[in-house]
C-alpha cells in the first residue's frame, strides 16, 4: 500500500501569528516550516507537501479569494498523486471559506480546514495538534466523499453545518443543531454520521459579492434596505426573528428590493431551527413568502450570503434561485 500524499494551503490566520515581542500583540509570522517540521516525525507514512496561498488574518480574506483559492484546491484534487488537501485559515471566516469550498468543489477526495486559536507563541499552542489531526483526517479512507469538513480540537465537523461559537474556547467550532460528524482520537479517524445537508454543487465561471446582510430586530425599518437598494446592492440577506419574521415596517423595502429583481433571503438570528413560512401576520413568513422572499432552511445568514454570490453566477433568475436554496 503506497503512502498518502497531503498537500497543506496555508493561507494565514491565527496558526500563522505569533506575538510581538515589543508590542505583545499578535502579528503575521510565516512559520509553515516550523510548523511541518513539528509533526514530520508523527507523520512517517504520509508524505507532505505545501503551498503558501496567502499570508492574512481571516478578516482579509474576500470572496474573490475564496474563488482562487476554490479554483485552486481543484486544480490540484485533479493531481492524480495528491490523496487530499488540508487548508489553514484564520477561524473568524474559516466557516465562509469552508462552506464557498463546500459548494464549489465535485470532490470525492478529503478537503479539512483547520486552524487555531492561540497563535504560535501562546503556551498551549493548538495549532500543531489541529494540524496533525488534520492530515490524519484527510489521509483516512473514511474522508472521502464527505465534502469539505472542518477539522478543530480533535471534532470533525461538516462545513455545511459548523459555526465558530466562542471568541476565544479552543472548542469553538461547533454544529450547533446536530453535533459533529467525527472525532480524532489519537491516530484514529472515527465518523458517526453522515451530514445533514444535500450537497448542491454550484460551480460558476464568476461570482457576485455585492451581497448584504440585514440584522433585524425590534423596530427595524426600511432606512437600510433603501439604502443598499439605491446602492445597486445585488442581493440582500436578512437575519431574522425566530422562524422567519420581521417587522412591518420592513415590509416597503424588501418589496421595493424584490420588484427590481434583487434576491431577499431568509435567514433566522436565532442560532438553531430553521426558517419557515409559518405565520400569516404582515412581516410573517408566509407573507414573505408570497411576496417572493426566499426562504434558506437551516443556514445561518453568513453561509446564505456565500451561496447566493455563487447562485448569482449561475443565474440571476428568481424561480431557479429558490431551487438552489430547497
């Protein structure tokens, strides 16, 4: 049996940081050898390879580098003698990037994300143990045909369904509405299930990022969304009240939007459930719903938002739009 081969993307984020010695504040380091160099002897039947993608914390991260770096991971899956792919990343975003993947990529081989959340000169250090783990994710046979996973403090996690919970717990990845697919014990892969959501592959030649999203909350009115709407914003997503709801005063904006064909997505601020059109009051979800809002089930208003900027790409019809979101 031949030894696996892992390629590692490094694209910056906290496993990339280590403090300043001046200042104590946590700064950009390119540590990639140190870091391989570290679990090269764990590793002595997998053969590494690496690629410095980019160097910036996860709030720098666009979407238009999420499209190379998607393009890219593709590129390289095709490498006949690549058996998977691990890609750091800053945590603050890593589930955006994670979920752009998700949809992008027809894969059969392992893609993990991981990062960490203490930076390299913190004691305690997660970074080496999330990224040994994740190369054992991505070398195990049992990976394969699971999309893009998230692999963080030894829990494997779709991206589909994972969200950073905690600014600062080393277990702050977490599939909030129904736990993770598997877990890393020592050298062992272990899975439980399989994911909760049907994969929808979109994959265009070019995305829409001007995509916004809209807090609601008690009185909120229509000022913001006139305003991304005279802004020429492409689509909007609203995180609503509980299961799909906002307030009346709404209501002239989102039609607003709809009649100049911009998309108004449904999300809920509420961290679990999904969204449905259950009340038939003016801002109810079944209001929304017949005036052609588009409901997203159980995503969150941040991966919502990353679908949609790939569906655009596809097609900017109405009807077909409400498909990719069933």
């Amino acid at each position: 049996m031949k030894n696996k081969t892992i390629l590692i993307i490094f694209t910056g984020g906290t496993i990339s940081m280590a403090k300043n010695i001046e200042t104590s504040k946590t700064i950009l380091k390119d540590n990639k050898d140190e870091l391989l160099q570290s679990i090269s002897s764990e590793l002595s039947d997998i053969s590494l390879l690496s690629i410095q993608f980019s160097l910036k914390p996860s709030p720098a991260i666009t979407p238009e580098d999420m499209f190379t770096l998607a393009k890219l991971t593709k590129e390289q899956l095709n490498n006949p003698e690549i058996d998977g792919i691990v890609i750091t990343h800053g945590t603050d975003t890593l589930e955006e990037t994670a979920y752009f993947l998700d949809l992008y990529l027809d894969i059969t081989k392992p893609v993990v994300f991981t990062g960490s959340m203490r930076n390299f000169s913190e004691l305690g250090f997660d970074g080496l143990s999330n990224l040994l783990s994740s190369i054992l994710v991505a070398a195990s046979p049992e990976s394969t045909k699971r999309g893009v996973v998230v692999m963080m403090n030894d829990e494997i996690n779709s991206a589909a369904e994972v969200t950073k919970s905690h600014t600062l717990a080393l277990d702050t990845f977490k599939s909030m509405e129904f736990g993770p697919i598997g877990i890393v014990e020592q050298e062992n892969v272990l899975y439980y299930r399989q994911t909760h959501y049907p994969r929808v592959l979109l994959s265009p030649k070019y995305i829409i990022p001007e995509i916004e999203i809209v807090k609601v909350y008690s009185g909120s009115s229509s000022l913001i969304l006139n305003l991304l709407i005279d802004s020429h914003v492409k689509g909007i997503v609203l995180e609503a009240l509980g299961r799909g709801n906002v307030p009346p005063q709404m209501i002239p904006g989102i039609t607003r939007a709809i009649e100049k064909g911009i998309p108004v997505l449904i999300t809920s601020r509420c961290p679990k459930g999904r969204v449905l059109d259950s009340y038939g009051y003016e801002g109810g979800g079944h209001h929304l719903k017949q005036l052609g809002v588009i409901f997203t089930n159980n995503l969150s208003s941040q991966k919502a938002r990353i679908k949609l900027m790939l569906a655009l790409g596809m097609t900017s019809d109405l009807t077909k739009l409400v498909q990719y979101f069933k």
